[in-house]
C-alpha cells in the first residue's frame, strides 16, 4: 500500500491528506478554501510589477520606430 501524502493546508497550516477523497484539497476545510478565494477576489494576491527604470523593460520612446 503506498503512503499518503501530508501537506500543509495554504491558509491555516493543518495538515492534510493528499487524496482524491478529500475535496478541499489542498486545503483542509470549506472554511479555508472560502477564505483564499477572498483573498484572491479582493485582490491581496499580486504579482509584484517592474520597478520603473527596470532594465527588462523598455519604455515606449527606448523602442525602435515602426515603418
């Protein structure tokens, strides 16, 4: 018989088995999962933007004129 997998719940830290059973995986409730989805909704999830200066972007008067 092979071992479950414990991970982590994202929001509380409980542990919780990785199974196919368990429908708020990976999360380890109704609760939590409820909770990340507000946070996503609310937008306290970002990803970060490029600091301006930033020498991975090109700003529009840095770009080569279109013929």
């Amino acid at each position: 018989m092979a071992q479950v997998r414990i991970v982590k719940c994202p929001q509380c830290g409980a542990p919780v088995r990785w199974v196919p059973e368990n429908r708020f995986r990976p999360f380890c409730s109704e609760r939590c999962k409820q909770i990340d989805l507000g946070a996503w909704a609310s937008e306290d999830y970002r990803v970060p933007a490029a600091a301006e200066g930033d020498p991975g972007e090109q700003n529009a008067s840095d770009r080569p004129a279109q013929d």
